[in-house]
C-alpha cells in the first residue's frame, strides 16, 4: 500500500480494513490477551518494544488498568481490541509513552494510528449516545452497526460526523498559510473551518478564507479527504487559486496569515494530516 496518498492517510478506515473486525461491548474486566487503545487526555498510550512502537497489548502494568469499564470495540489481527480512558495527571513510564494524536513525529504506522483513531471515536459516540435525544430514553447498540436505538421509542441514532473544507490556495510561486495561536511555536497551516448549514463543501471553503484572511478565491477543486477523530471530523481538502484582495487576519480565530514561497516554508503539520498532504502534493 502506497502512503500517503488519499484513500489511505491515517485515520482512514483503508489502513485497517484487512485487519479490524467491528464488535461493539460494554465489559466491566479486560482480558489479559488483548490489544488497547488507552486514551490519556489528549494522546494515546503506546509501548515500545525492540525500538517497534505499538499500542498495549496482554497484562497491563497496574498504572495503566482501567478505572472505569472498557470498551470491547472488535478485533485487532484475532486479537480483542479494546478502548479505555485513564486520568491526564497519571505519570507514564518506559516502555510505554504518550503520544499526542496530532503530534508531527512519524513514528507510529498509519494503521496503529488509525486504529487508535477509531477508538477515541467510537468511545466518544457511545458516551454522547447513551440516551435517546428524543425522548431521553436508554439507547442500545444496533447489531452489525455504529448505530444505537432507543429502547423506548425506537428512534435510531448513528455518528455525528462533522464534516470541514480546509484549503491551499495559490497565488504564483506563493502559498497562504496561517497560525493558531495554540499552536507550537513556529508552526503554519491552513485554512479549515466547519460545514454550515445550506453550504457545500466548495462554497464552506471559499467562505472560510474570506473569513480568517480577507481575500477571495476561485477555481476551487477537490483534491482528497481524512477521517479526524478529534472527536469526530471529516476534513475535505481543496485547492483553489487566489483572486483578489489583501490578506486581513481575521484575530479572533488566527495569529497570523500570510504567503509564503514555496521553496521557503516554515515549520508545518505533521505527515500525519490531511494539511501537510496538500501542501506536498499540490502545493
């Protein structure tokens, strides 16, 4: 399997289709034969083992043990996969890291990120779907699905996916890229924003830059898209070609926006996401 490219960036369900077997059950023991996406606040446990980084699998040391129940979500190459969360303030120690999901460091293979993707998922739909949003009502798992059903009404209710537009525009030899505050020191991106109601995914694009930059766009086209389990994402990627006007920064959403050469960027997402496969592939 060639990476990157569109259909199989991480986070993508391609990675591990040949591998991962849905099953979806609430347990109160986890067994110890299996494998463990264990969320620590913002990252995601894995072990090294022989310089190989891998998420948990068999005995866990008492310190990662699970305080509440644990998902069983399916299987991993035969093996139970589970999900867990444990508190941010624990300390990790060697073998075993925490690894920020949008971290830029390259080491874990697509397919364990996805897989740990799939499971921070799957662990936050089952915990904003418990109860019926329309009558309030316990829902239970539908089989052979993500989906639950109300035990009372018998609504149905699947995924609440979020889908963005996020976009490279060119201008000559130059790119727009932009800066969250939040972001690590040095770091650009680029423009994304979320879907509104009554938009396409063409017209979400255009209307984000104008938003955050001030300058308008055209020739928009899409070029790929990524699964972003943060919590439950779908990012659409453009590119499109610069128009007119001077870049304005929007402040209450950037730091910065500016354009840049393209054979002189600043630092930039990790490989992992859909923004830096843009920029390398149709910048």
């Amino acid at each position: 399997m060639r990476y990157p490219e569109e259909i199989n960036l991480p986070f993508n369900f391609s990675s591990i289709k040949d591998g991962f077997t849905y099953s979806f059950t609430s347990t109160n023991y986890i067994q110890d034969t299996g494998i463990y996406v264990i969320l620590h606040g913002a990252n995601v446990i894995f072990e090294n083992r022989e310089n190989h980084f891998n998420l948990p699998e068999d005995k866990l040391p008492d310190f990662l043990k699970p305080e509440a129940p644990p998902l069983h979500i399916g299987y991993w190459n035969h093996k139970p996969l589970y999900v867990f969360t444990i508190s941010s303030k624990i300390s990790i120690n060697e073998p075993y890291y925490a690894e920020p999901f949008n971290s830029s460091c390259d080491r874990l293979l697509p397919e364990i990120l996805t897989i740990a993707g799939l499971g921070k998922q799957i662990l936050h739909w089952d915990r904003q779907s418990r109860f019926c949003s329309k009558c309030g009502a316990k829902t239970e798992p539908i089989s052979n699905s993500f989906g639950k059903k109300c035990t009372a009404c018998g609504g149905e209710h699947y995924p609440h996916l979020h889908p963005c537009a996020i976009v490279l525009v060119k201008k000559n030899d130059e790119i727009l890229l932009t800066r969250k505050r939040e972001w690590a020191p040095g770091r650009y991106g680029l423009v994304a924003g979320f879907l509104d109601f009554g938009e396409s995914l063409e017209e979400c694009a255009i209307r984000e830059v104008s938003e955050e930059t001030g300058i308008t766009i055209k020739n928009v086209r899409y070029v790929g898209s990524q699964n972003w389990p943060f919590p439950a994402q779908l990012m659409a990627g453009f590119v499109a070609e610069y128009s007119g006007g001077e870049i304005v920064v929007e402040m209450n959403e950037l730091e910065d926006a500016r354009w840049f050469k393209k054979d002189d960027l600043p630092a930039l997402p990790g490989k992992r996401s859909i923004a830096r496969w843009i920029i390398d592939n149709h910048a």
